[in-house]
C-alpha cells in the first residue's frame, strides 16, 4: 500500500502552487456556516473534484469538458447507521490536512477530513487521488465511538451521491451493474422512472450470488460510478434508485458492531469516479488499480482463441457415435475445439464415467480424446464442481464437505437438484485438484469447460468441520479455490484452456484471474453477447478471450455478427448428419452449412479478438447505431448494429492519413474516409462490419 507523508496546509498550499498537480488539485477554506452548503474544501485532479462543507457533507463535480459543472448536490456521502435505524450524518468539520502519496499505485495526494456528531463519534474522511487515475478518487472512513457510552452499528455507507437529471437527454441515464440476478436480466439498462435496484454482492437466490463490486450511472454527457477496491470479495450493495431529481449510487455494508468507548471501525476501501461516454472507462481503470493490487488477468494461450464445437446440442443424450460422427464436418467449417458436455458423469459430485455411454469406463474417455485429436480438433471436458447430488458416494462418505448456513442447512443449488460444496475447505479443494488432474493428465483432455450459476459466489459457511475463523471465508477464499483448479491445470499443460462459465451471472471479477476464456455464458440475446463482450475487455483487457456462446443462443439462432463484431470467439452447438431430437432441434442444414463456414472462415481470417477493443469511443446506450471499434494491424474494424439503419455514420479513433472502407462481410467498398472526414451514409439491416484500412498498408 502507498504511504502519506503529512504536510501542514500553509505548506501544502505552497507545494502545490509549484507542483504539476497545480491545475488540477486545490484546497481551501471559506467562510461558511455549517450546513449552509456551501464548500469549505474542494479537492480534485484534472478530472474530478470533490467539495466538502461544514458538516463533512461532499459532492462531486466533472472538470472533464473544461469546465467545473456539479454532477451532485451536497450531500451526506459517507455515515453510519445505529441499532434501531438512527443515521448519524451530521458531522461537524474539525480539522483537514493533505499529503503526498508514492507507492502501489504510484504518485498521488492523500486528503484527510476529520470531524465530530452530536452523538460522540469521530470521523475521518480520507481521499486518495492517483496521477495515474484521474478521475478515480479511492475514499475510506473511520468512525471512533468517543462518547461515555457503547454504540451499536448496524451498518456503514459510502459514496452515497445522486447523479443529477438532464431533462433534455432521452433516455436521462443508463447504468451498469455488476451484482447477479436470477432472472439473467441483462447488466447494461437503461434507467427509468421507478428504477431499483439494490445490487447486493451476497447470494440473491441459492445459487445466484457473486459479481463485479462496481455500479455506473451515466447521462449523455458524463457518468458517475462507485464501488470497492477490495481484493477479496465483500458483502457489500451498490444500490441504484431513480427518482425525480436522478439516480442514487451508495456502497452500503451491514454488519452489527458493538462499538466499545475509544474504540473505532473503518470500512473498506471503495471509490467514487466520474467519466465521460459510457461504463468502459470505469471498469477499464477499475482494472487496471485491481491488476497492481495483484488480481491480474490470466496469460491467454493461442488456443483460448480457436473456434469452438460443443456437443451440447445433443443434450444429455449424447452418444460416442453421435459425437465423433459429427466431428468431421466440424472440423471441414474450421472449427477447432470439440467440447463434451454435462451427461458423460454418473453425478454431480461422484463423476464417474456413465457406463451407458462409456461401457468400457476409461478406457472409452480416452479412446475418445484420441479420436478428438485424431480429427485434428482439441478435446475439452465439461464439469461443475462445488455441486454434490443427493445419493452420491462423496455425499455419503463426505458430509464434511458440505456449506451449511447458520442454522446447519444445505445450500441447493436448482439446476442439478445439488447442494453446495465449500470452496475453502481444503477436503474440496484437494477433491477438485485430484479431478482436474485425472481429466488433463489421464484422460488428456487440452482444456475444462466449468460450468454453472453456482460458481459466481457463495454464501457464508457455517459448518463446525471447516473452523472457519468467520463464516465469510467461504466468500472471500472462492477464488481461492478457482487459483487452485487454474493452477493445477497450468502445471500439468501450460496451454490449457479454462473457461469458467457461470450461467447468466454477472462475472464475479474476483474470480476472473483463474481462467483464460470467458464466454457469454449462456446470454438471453444478441444484446447481451455484445454488451457482455464490451463489460469483460474492460475487465479483462482490451484483447480478452471472450466467447460468444453458442451462436444457437443469440437472436435468430444465428447472429454471428454480435460475436465477430464485439471481437468474440465464435462457438456453435449444431448437430450433424442427423439429430434425435425431435423438437429443439441443432441440425445443421445444407443452407445453414453455407452461413456457418462463411462466418467461421471470416472469423479465423480477421481474428478481431487479438486485437484491441477500443471501448471508451462510443457510447453504448446513447451513440445510435450502437457501435463497436478492434484495432489490429494498423486497420480499424467497426461493428454497428440496429434492427434498421438509414443515414449517417461515424467512424471515431482514425489516426493520421486516408482510409479506404470495405464492408468485409458482402465484400463492397464504401469509399475514403480520414480522421477530418470521418462520416458516411449507409443503410443496412441488423449489423455493418467495416473494415478501415490505410490506404498506404492496402492489399489488392
């Protein structure tokens, strides 16, 4: 962590008036009576400035158009809340002081606020500001009981402020959240009248639980976003509210204290940080502060990027033949990976080989693996651990593996009828690791398919077996347990895939550096494989391996287009030369045959997702036709996408020169285009993917 020299504020003021923070950073004291509103400090960075009044209440304002415009009104942004459901938000200022910061996270200022209620608690209000992340401001509070008395807490806010409306902006605002909900809703919405949402980080069903400690609000001019900075996960909520003035964000954390006399509590470390265009800038920098805090995103092999076939769509009713029969057509489209899916196991929990299918046990897998590569395709295995089934052997011989809650009850998990294993149980880990090396060092599988909504997050354990110090550990050492699998795998084959798809669920970042491949995870739309595609190459990076799912999954079952676009990996679940089922049927038909090899040879042809995606150039919710930038090579690839398109569009981020565009999916060329003309008419139906190449680097 970094360290803060303090320096008095005569001296502080003398610093900065020569520093290179000067244009961007102030302090200073007015004449205000408390609570008057009016601020008493403001403090910022070329981005960002927060203002403090008397009564230690803050507000934000943007710096980012050139121009000081408040994004909030004063409010109090950080208080507690008492047994019995007393808020103390009045805190009256007693003292401020500033000083330097060099570290983690390189050159910065520390701000300390500190101030006294009426009931007896101190507070300190610390602000850290990073030259390396303007606009990012890391905040942390301490409350100290020093009045006569215990104090009961019940719960700590933070970052609590309310994103002023824009009548003249419709929609008025959009946001991103990064909790998981059960019912798969999609994680990028627009704000409407009476929109709520309480995004809690906790479990939100049985098994849907976990996310991204992150909530963005943006209107169409700028953007407000909170959060923490934790490196474990925390139970906190990011509510979203809308009303009439705008919308509310706030990192609420519950947890009953009773505080003794002298005795003090400080939250977590969260942030509040402002951005223009969309939520990309925020988890982009999220990101990047995460990375030097040591969660950093996972090595990416050239295999995560190959084209994928998954048996899936036989279902559970797979057979070896049907398999391997379709392997060969597979392999003709250019797809690379053959993927077998839930069905081979007896269990949940037991997995062992299902005879009906592998009468020959073992001796079956591997003869399939073989055949696999044979076909010159890879094998991969899907599995989903921390799941035990009712009536399996490990359940019978392992109660001790199981999470309990408080009152000695299972956690079920809904999709296999299952109930949760705990991830920091060593006897789970060691279960896990031993089946992790039997499917790649025995059965010689290239890569893991781990699947399920379960293993997004947990809920707190409880069982006496496990000596838990608390009952959060099972939160916070989950991605303990996915480090565990991912390095397991690394030593037995460094080019291993590990893709962890956890079902509709919104990507528990924390987890994120255990695996080298992120799929859709089974997306309700194309709009969801785009904007999840845009949400993980801000959290994983700008070149991440992120699969689109089953193309089967997105609209019209076919739209490879919102994969491409969005620099996905494409992946298909078709069934072939028969499928025997008669109704959800896979079958890849002669006049599907011709669309899948086109896409599928276009993608391995462009390779976008090697490229980089260049999230911050347009605005997801407010740029119409929605629009998606890769760089790769010196050339820009454009993806746009509307159900109809008739006019103007603009092609952002040109560098110096001329650029010839060619619509690369119908082979057309469009013209010149330079960063000073930058503007074309189109019309198109669903989707336009350009391609912008300098005219110097063209080939003919």
């Amino acid at each position: 962590m970094s360290g803060a020299n303090k320096i008095d504020r005569r001296s502080f003021l003398q610093w900065l008036a020569g520093s290179s923070m000067a244009a961007g950073t102030g302090l200073y004291s007015r004449d205000a009576a408390p609570g008057s509103g009016q601020p008493v400090a403001r403090i910022g960075d070329t981005a960002i400035a927060i203002e403090v009044d008397g009564q230690m209440r803050c507000r934000v304002l943007s710096k980012l158009g050139g121009e000081i415009c408040p994004l909030s009104d004063f409010a109090a942004s950080e208080y507690v809340r008492l047994e019995g459901g007393k808020l103390i938000k009045h805190f009256e200022l007693r003292g401020q002081s500033a000083g330097t910061l060099s570290g983690l996270h390189g050159h910065g200022i520390r701000h300390n606020f500190t101030g006294q209620s009426l009931e007896g608690m101190k507070k300190n209000l610390r602000i850290d500001l990073y030259d390396r992340y303007p606009g990012f401001a890391v905040i942390s509070v301490s409350y100290q009981n020093n009045s006569d008395k215990l104090i009961h807490l019940e719960a700590w806010v933070n970052a609590a402020h309310r994103l002023k409306l824009r009548s003249e902006t419709t929609p008025n605002f959009w946001s991103y959240s990064g909790a998981t909900h059960p019912d798969r809703h999609d994680w990028v919405q627009p704000v409407t009248a009476g929109f709520s949402q309480r995004n809690f980080m906790g479990m939100n069903a049985s098994d849907y639980g976990g996310g991204t400690p992150v909530v963005d609000v943006w209107r169409a001019d700028c953007g407000l976003a909170v959060g923490h900075i934790e490196v474990t996960p925390k139970l906190v909520a990011l509510p979203i509210i809308a009303s009439h003035q705008g919308v509310q964000l706030a990192v609420e954390y519950e947890q009953s204290i009773a505080l003794q006399v002298g005795a003090q509590v400080t939250t977590f470390e969260t942030f509040v940080a402002i951005h223009k265009g969309d939520y990309f800038t925020t988890l982009n920098t999220y990101r990047k502060l995460m990375s030097k805090r040591g969660l950093r995103a996972a090595l990416i092999p050239e295999e995560s990027y190959e084209p994928i076939w998954c048996a899936w769509g036989y279902e559970r009713n797979f057979t070896i033949a049907l398999m391997t029969g379709t392997l060969e057509k597979a392999k003709e489209l250019g797809l690379e990976w053959a993927v077998l899916d839930d069905g081979w196991q007896t269990s949940e929990g037991d997995w062992q080989l299902d005879r009906k299918k592998f009468p020959q046990g073992e001796a079956d897998m591997k003869h399939l693996v073989t055949t696999i590569n044979a076909s010159g395709m890879k094998a991969r295995l899907w599995i989903a651990p921390l799941a035990v089934d009712p009536g399996t052997d490990l359940l019978h011989d392992h109660t001790d593996m199981l999470l309990l809650d408080k009152d000695g009850a299972v956690q079920n998990i809904t999709w296999w009828n299952s109930f949760y294993l705990c991830p920091a149980y060593d006897k789970t880990i060691d279960y896990t690791k031993a089946l992790v090396r039997k499917i790649l060092g025995e059965w010689n599988f290239a890569g893991l398919k781990i699947d399920g909504q379960h293993l997004n997050g947990v809920a707190p354990c409880f069982n006496p077996a496990h000596n838990h110090a608390r009952p959060e550990e099972s939160v916070e050492k989950l991605q303990e347990f996915w480090k565990a699998i991912y390095d397991t795998a690394m030593e037995i084959n460094p080019h291993a895939v590990i893709e962890i798809c956890p079902c509709g669920t919104s990507y528990a970042f924390h987890n994120m550096p255990y695996m080298n491949q992120t799929p859709a995870a089974d997306p309700l739309s194309s709009w969801q494989v785009r904007h999840k595609g845009k949400t993980i190459k801000a959290l994983m990076g700008p070149s991440a391996a992120y699969a689109g799912d089953h193309v089967e999954l997105s609209d019209q079952a076919s739209d490879f287009a919102s994969t491409i676009g969005v620099g996905g990996v494409v992946a298909t679940k078709f069934t072939w030369p028969i499928d025997p089922k008669p109704k959800d049927s896979f079958l890849l038909t002669p006049e599907k045959e011709v669309v899948w090899k086109k896409w599928i040879t276009l993608y391995k042809e462009k390779m976008l997702p090697k490229g980089v995606y260049l999230g911050a150039l347009y605005d997801i919710g407010f740029d119409k036709p929605e629009t998606h930038v890769i760089e790769k090579d010196g050339r820009l690839f454009y993806a746009f996408y509307a159900a109809h398109w008739s006019g103007v569009i603009e092609l952002r981020g040109l560098h110096k020169g001329d650029y010839y565009v060619r619509d690369y999916f119908n082979a057309r060329d469009l013209g010149q285009v330079s960063a000073g003309s930058n503007k074309i008419t189109v019309v198109f139906n669903l989707f336009l993917l350009l391609e912008a190449i300098p005219i110097g680097a063209r080939v003919v």
